[in-house]
C-alpha cells in the first residue's frame, strides 16, 4: 500500500468505522501515515467537541428567554 492510498483508507476508518489491518500494517510501519492517522482522529474529536458544545449553547438560548 502506498501513502496516498493509506491516507484515503484512515479517512474511510474515520467515516465508516470499518477494522483495515492492511491500514494498521502500513500506519506501523510509516512514521508520516502515522501521524497524518493522529492529527485526522484528533480533528474528528474536536469537531465532535465543538459540534457538542455548539448544541449546547443552541439549547441554553432557547431556555434564557423562557426563563
């Protein structure tokens, strides 16, 4: 598997949630796939991040002025 391949496949895993271990055998052995892997996971829970707290503040308006 080559890096441009790999790269699609970590951001298929991200959105599908699918097990690749031809994936997990290249991200071992490919320090760039690697962390391109971490920072995609790690920008897929901020997102989830914000998204929640987005909600949140979308909820705490409709109450205030019930209040």
């Amino acid at each position: 598997m080559n890096c441009g391949e790999a790269k699609t496949r970590c951001q298929r895993r991200l959105d599908d949630g699918f097990a690749d271990a031809a994936l997990d055998e290249h991200l071992a052995g490919c320090p760039e796939c690697r962390s391109y892997d971490t920072h995609m996971r790690r920008l897929q829970g901020a997102m989830h991040l914000l998204r929640t707290q987005t909600e949140s503040l979308a909820a705490a308006d409709d109450f205030v002025p019930a209040v």
